[in-house]
C-alpha cells in the first residue's frame, strides 16, 4: 500500500493540497517570522500583526500558483518589494521570502510560454532589485543587490523554463512517433489491401472471360465459371473486411492468414488454369512460426500464385515451404508457357520484397532457364514456444 501510494501520480487535488501547506508553511511560518526580525537599532518596528500581515501576503498566493501563475508571480514580487523597502523584512532576512519567489517564478516559466514570463519575471526582478538596493547606501551594497536579486528569482525560473522545454521535446517526439506508427500502418494495410484485390480480381477476371466464352455453348461450365467467381468475391470481402476492421478500436479480433490456408491457397489457383502442388515439409510444428512470419509467407505465396495466374497460365507451378527452426524458406517456380513481363509497374514484386526485408531475410525473383518464373524466400524467425 505504502509503494502505490509513493509510486502513484498526483491528482489535481493532490497538488492544490501541496500547494497550500507549502503556502501556509512559507506565509505563516517562515515569511511572518521574517517579518518579525528587526537588526538593532536601526530596523523598523512594526505591530506583529503587520508582520503576520506581511508574511501571509508573500505565502497565501502560493496556493493558487498552478491557476493564476502570472498573478501569482507579480503578487508574491510586489509583496516582497514594499516589505523589503519599508524594512519590514530586513535584508539578512531576505531568504525567506525568495523560497516564495523561487516557487512563484518557477511555476510561472513551466505554465506560461517564454514571450510572456520572461518580461514578467524581468519586471518583478527590477522591482526587487530596487528594493534590496534603496535599503543600502554605497554602491556596493547596490551591485549586491543586483547579484542577489538575481540569485533569488533567476534560478527558479531557469528550472521552470528547463522544465517546460523538456516538456516540449518530449511531446513533439511522442506525436512524431505517433505519426510515424500511423503512417507505417497505413502501409501495412495498403499492402494488405493490394495482395487481396490483385489476388481475387486476377481470378475473377479468368473465370469471368471463361464464362462469357462459354456461355452459349456450355451453360454447364458458365454457371460453374460463376460459383467460383462468387466464392472467391466472398472470400475477398471477408479478407477486406477483417483488414479494414483492424482500423476500429471495438473490432474483434480476427487471426491473419498463415501457413494454415495455405492449401485453400493452392486449390484457388486451379480457379484460373494454374495447376499448383503445395509441398511444406519441416522439423518445426506451424504453431511455433509467429503469425507475422506465417502471415508474410501466405502473402508470398498469394502474389506469386497471382502473378502465375495473371502472366503464365495455364502452366503448372510448385510452392514449396520448409519450416526450419531458425527461419522459414519459401520457393514459388512455375513452367508458364508465355514470358512474365519482370519490368511491369505494379507493387506485387516491391510488396513480397518489402515483407521479407521487414524480417530481416532475403527475397529473389527471376525467370528460369527452363522457362517460368522463381520466386524465393528467406524469413528468420524466433520460435513461439508451443503449449502442451
């Protein structure tokens, strides 16, 4: 209880409550008792109650310092000022009330911007200043009391300003941070986005075209043409959806396609004349790869099956998986019949090879000697420890 009670962060009513011990501690007890000294002979010899008077004066405004800091600041220096020309509070018993001016200063650095406290805590110093130096008659006594003057406002509002400066940094730092996460987020799902449409859109497309050719003479193969343009929509928008619902705070959370779907994967490329064998072999059960890692080499494969669909089908192509315990390797080969055009503007290539750079492996893509295209993948990984 004691630790969380050390440990916990102050409330608003906390710190008023701070502020006004500390107000009543400085006022009534340091700043009167000031009050109440007089040097021999020569000091001033007022009613105690003006002492008391004095002291509350220079303390009490303490209390709403976080408020009003500015009001605070001139109030407190104001104060100090009359008590120090009129001898109330004689010179050796300055220290009193520059905790005062220490406090008051300093919170009006951290609340108020530099334009504003800084002429403010000038004025207020110039004032004191006077005041420390009418009391003195030599010129000495008045260069002293520039230095002293200094040292009991300046340091204060040095640390108030250093404070507020750090402040400053660290917010523009969160908010750059901040920034920078949300536009890296706008990527990943940008990249998501991409591998869905190309993926679903390319096969719809075959099928749509086998369909319309077909349709006169086998409304048999159109209609089935059909299904599998409806599944493969369904099974697009469900993908769509569960990316985009990320976006929301009360959206529950979905798994990623991994090494799991990987066979469903295979099978949607016969939709578009690509006979695809799926082979994943490994020491190393699925369960241990992370799901970042599985959800980059379902991506991989999605787009090089895409790719086989879009530029060499019909053809046959090969993906093959090994799972081994310090990485997963991937290779995607087909035998396309027709050149794949390696120089197009599109993202898939980029994509595949910004998912593996982001794991730290290597990626290459290019077309075979036999004819066909290879793609293939190096992703390191940390196994998952797997429950028993």
């Amino acid at each position: 209880m004691r630790e969380l009670l050390l440990t916990r962060r102050l409330r608003p009513v906390d710190l008023y409550v701070v502020d006004a011990v500390l107000a009543v501690v400085l006022g009534a007890s340091l700043c009167a008792y000031a009050a109440l000294e007089s040097p021999e002979g020569t000091g001033v010899v007022e009613p105690v109650w003006v002492s008391v008077l004095t002291g509350l004066v220079i303390g009490l405004p303490l209390a709403v310092r976080r408020r009003f800091p500015v009001a605070v600041a001139v109030t407190v220096s104001l104060a100090t000022t009359v008590a120090l020309a009129t001898g109330v509070i004689p010179n050796f018993a300055a220290a009193a009330p520059s905790l005062s001016l220490a406090l008051a200063f300093y919170t009006l650095a951290v609340a108020t911007p530099p334009r504003w406290s800084l002429p403010v805590a000038a004025g207020c110093l110039a004032a004191v200043v006077t005041a420390l130096a009418t009391t003195g008659g030599t010129l000495w006594s008045s260069s002293f009391a520039v230095v002293y003057g200094a040292v009991m406002t300046m340091p204060g509002w040095l640390i108030g300003w250093t404070l507020r400066e750090r402040r400053a940094h660290a917010a523009r730092q969160s908010e750059q941070v901040t920034r920078q996460a949300v536009a890296e987020e706008r990527l990943r799902i940008a990249r998501e986005l991409h591998d869905i449409v190309a993926h679903t859109m390319s096969l719809i497309v075959v099928k749509a075209a086998v369909g319309n050719h077909v349709a006169e003479a086998s409304p048999q193969e159109a209609r089935d043409a059909l299904r599998v343009i409806e599944a493969t929509g369904r099974g697009a928008l469900l993908e769509m959806r569960r990316a985009l619902g990320m976006l929301r705070d009360d959206a529950p959370y979905a798994p990623a396609p991994g090494l799991a779907e990987l066979p469903a994967l295979a099978g949607q490329a016969s939709f578009g004349d690509v006979e695809a064998c799926l082979e994943v072999t490994g020491t190393v059960p699925q369960e241990a790869v992370p799901e970042s890692v599985g959800l980059a080499v379902y991506r991989i494969v999605q787009e090089s099956l895409t790719n086989t669909v879009k530029h060499a089908a019909p053809a046959r192509c090969r993906v093959t998986v090994t799972i081994a315990p310090a990485d997963v390797r991937v290779e995607v080969a087909d035998d396309g019949r027709r050149p794949i055009r390696t120089h197009s503007t599109g993202h898939g290539l980029i994509g595949m090879r910004e998912r593996v750079a982001a794991h730290g492996g290597d990626f290459t893509a290019a077309p075979r000697e036999s004819g066909g295209f290879v793609v293939t993948a190096r992703l390191p990984y940390t196994p998952v420890e797997v429950p028993t």
